[in-house]
C-alpha cells in the first residue's frame, strides 16, 4: 500500500498531497532555513518531484529563488512557508506543513548545519541522543 501525506498552507490556498516514501527528513540550522522559517532549527521532509501534486485553489506556491540551485515556496495570500524546491527533481516540504506532523515517517533523522545554531539551542534526533 502506498502511504499518502496531505498538507498545505495557514490559510488552505495552497495544499499538497505527496505518495511514496519519504526522503531525507531531516531538520536544519543554516541561516538561509532560519530566514525561511523564522525558527532556529526547520523541519523538512523531501520527495520527488513527481510524487507532489499541488491541490489547492492557489496551484502551485509563490517562489523566490533563494540559491543557485534552489528556490523556497510560499503561500502569497497568507505567507505561510511551504518548502523549498530543487532544481533537482526534488521538493522538500516543511514538516509544520503537514496535516499529520506527528507521523513516524515524518520524524527527522539528522540534523544539518549544527554550527549555524545559537550555542544555547540544542535540537536533537534519537539517533544524536544515545
């Protein structure tokens, strides 16, 4: 059976459903995730391209290319962030994005660009906490 996740923006303008496996959840520090969120640590979770259809009344998100081989989606109306897509055929989509958040499939198992913290804020994974 093929797992579905479905999610979307503050306002319901822009939603997503995703099949498949997931790929690389993960949480990250860098500035650029840090500007992207507002949050000292983001929370993502990638998949294929292919495998994302934009479902909502607003299609697609608003980007803003944010790198030479990314750009971060948002909602226009509400500005929610939504994620970031690649050039790559990958869409990585921000775990608080998600209707069900709380999914095991969801749960980050790495964290990126640890230095890029303040020293004081120590986000971990289980596999960093034994």
């Amino acid at each position: 059976m093929v797992k579905t996740f479905e999610g979307g923006c503050l306002c319901g303008n822009i939603r997503f459903q995703t099949t498949g496996k997931t790929g690389f959840p993960h949480t990250c520090s860098c500035r650029m995730c840090q500007r992207h969120t507002g949050s000292l640590t983001a929370s993502w979770v990638e998949f294929p391209k292919d495998a994302v259809v934009w479902t909502g009344p607003g299609g697609q998100p608003t980007t803003y290319r944010s790198s030479e081989k990314s750009s971060r989606a948002f909602c226009a109306i509400c500005g929610s962030s939504i994620g970031a897509i690649d050039d790559a055929p990958v869409i990585a989509l921000l775990t608080g994005t998600f209707d069900k958040p709380h999914l095991k499939e969801l749960k980050p198992l790495s964290h990126s660009y640890k230095e890029s913290r303040p020293k004081w804020w120590h986000p971990t994974t289980d596999a960093e906490a034994t």
